[in-house]
C-alpha cells in the first residue's frame, strides 16, 4: 500500500473533523488548488451565499475573506461561523467606510444605495440592495429609473453596469487592488501572443468597460465576454474555443483546468494575485477545524440590518 502524502494525511484529518462536527465547508473560486480540492462547495461570492442559506449543518467554515463570512454569519445566524484565518481582509470592501457611506447618502437623501457583496457588514446595514457581479445588472435595473442610485464600492463594475443597463449611477471612487492592475495592456499584449484564444474578463477589471466601449464602437474586442467568476466557468464550459485569456485573480485557472482538461488557458495577468485570498491554507483550515477557530459574528442588531439587501440580493439571482 503506498505511503500517504501529508497532504492527503491532512485532507483525510480535514473530512473526519468536518464529519465530527457536522460542518460544511465552503470555498471561494480564488483559494490556492488544494483548498479547492477539498471544499465541500466551491463557488463564486453569489452561491457561495446560496448554500450558506440553505445549509442545515452546526458549523460553516468559509475559505474566502472576512466579507464573505460576515455574510454568511447575516444569513445563517444560527450556524457558528469560522474563517481560517481573520486576517484574509479585502482591498475592495476596505475602500469605503460606514462613515463615508452615511456622508455620502447625506448628500443624496433621496437615493437608493446599491452596495456589492464586496463590503462590510456596517455598510451593507446602510445599504437598500447588495449585489454580486453576477446580478447587479438585475438588481439595478429592479430599481424605478426615477430613483438615484449609489453604487459601490466598485467604480469599475459600477461603470459596466452603467453601459448595461443605460442608467446614470452616481458610483464611488473604490477598486479592488488585484482586478484594477488588470488593464487594456494587459490585454492587447496576451491578444497578440495568442490570437485564437476567448477573451474571459471581469467586471472589476481595469479594462472592462474600455473593451465594451471597444466592442461597441470598433469591434475590435468582439471577442471578449465580460462575466463573474461563475459566468466565467460557465462560459469556458460551453463554449467552442480551445484557448482563453482569463482577466480575473489567477486562482481560478485551476478549476477552470481542471473542468477543461481539453482547453488551455492564459492569465491575462501573472501577478493578478490575492494575498488576502492565498491566506487561507490547507493547514489552517484543519485548525479551524480542530480548534474550533476564528468565528465571525455579526451583532445581532447589525445584522438585523444588513439582512434585508442581502436578502434582496439573494431574491434577484
């Protein structure tokens, strides 16, 4: 019998624990490959929300960042909710802060504040809608065109939904560090190296509304879809091409290979890499397992709060 590697020791420790404690682990389409490999759930930010709701487990253990276990913690407030490690922050969610939010809806008293799942859960409680980037296109156009809308933080999804949608947002300076470095360079330069491949892109990227400009006015980034990351994997999953150019964080080329044996794909941008996301290690979701290690826990009032955009948002997918 060959000798286990210590890793497959791990995992092995990782289902036993998992068993023992009745808990469920979800991970996000960004966590290193092994994290992948042994997530009970792997997904993007909208269904990993989905199966958080709709777990009837003790224990959620989220590899992703904070945000996400926070918003976890709002929809399942009777499960106990763990992160591997409290640390795995978010630039995005970091770019506005409730007292920034509650200034600027000062300002627009009038407005309705649509906030991505990118956000803590202080600014979703100040929030009338959230959205992922798989459905904020929907969630905007839910809203009467009568209606100011705030979107944030996100200045580059927010663009995109303007240019889909026709609607005039009044949208907030943020970006996400990773997805904001990925820009038309980037893009021309991978364009060039490999012609024949699909150009996959998200909506945070730098160079997504310029390629929807592009594609609208010289149709010269024809092939370039602008998806989530659930879109992404689905669209390489259907699709006829062999070849793509994927503009998102680099880790979920590993799904995306693993899915498609038969196709190869390209980073738009080697070093397009979370350190936030590349916290959470195989090792210290054995601990959090084991040790029972680090819950997140919305105070109920707060919650309370940031329940109904979330659930709104949940509604809309």
């Amino acid at each position: 019998m060959a000798t286990k590697t210590k890793t497959e020791e791990l995992v092995d420790e990782i289902q036993k624990l998992k068993e023992e404690r009745n808990a469920l682990i979800l991970g996000h389409n960004y966590m290193v490959p092994e994290v992948q490999d042994t997530v009970d759930f792997l997904g993007s930010s909208l269904q990993l929300a989905h199966q958080a709701a709709d777990t009837d487990v003790d224990v959620i253990i989220f590899c992703g960042v904070h945000f996400m276990a926070e918003t976890a913690s709002i929809i399942a407030p009777d499960k106990r909710v763990l992160i591997p490690d409290l640390d795995a922050g978010c630039s995005l969610a970091d770019s506005i802060t409730v007292e920034q939010l509650r200034e600027w809806k000062a300002q627009h008293p009038d407005a309705v504040v649509v906030s991505y799942v990118n956000t803590t859960a202080a600014v979703k409680a100040e929030s009338d809608y959230c959205c992922t980037s798989s459905n904020a296109v929907d969630v905007v156009n839910s809203i009467s065109e009568e209606k100011e809308i705030l979107f944030l933080p996100d200045k580059f999804l927010g663009g995109y939904v303007e240019m889909v949608t026709g609607r005039d947002l009044t949208i907030w300076d943020g970006a996400c560090h990773v997805h904001e470095k990925i820009g038309e360079v980037n893009l021309s330069e991978k364009q060039e190296e490999h012609p024949e491949a699909e150009m996959l892109i998200h909506p945070e990227c730098g160079c997504s509304t310029s390629c929807m400009m592009k594609s609208a006015m010289y149709f010269d980034c024809e092939d370039g879809h602008i998806h989530s990351t659930g879109g992404m994997l689905e669209q390489a999953q259907k699709s006829d091409s062999d070849e793509f150019v994927v503009a998102t964080e680099t880790g979920i080329l590993h799904r995306m290979r693993k899915e498609n044996p038969d196709k190869k794909f390209h980073p738009a941008n080697e070093d397009a890499v979370c350190e936030y996301m590349k916290m959470i290690t195989l090792e210290k979701l054995h601990d959090s397992l084991k040790y029972d290690q680090h819950e997140v826990k919305v105070p109920e009032e707060l919650a309370k709060r940031a329940h109904l955009p979330i659930e709104r948002m949940l509604s809309i997918a």
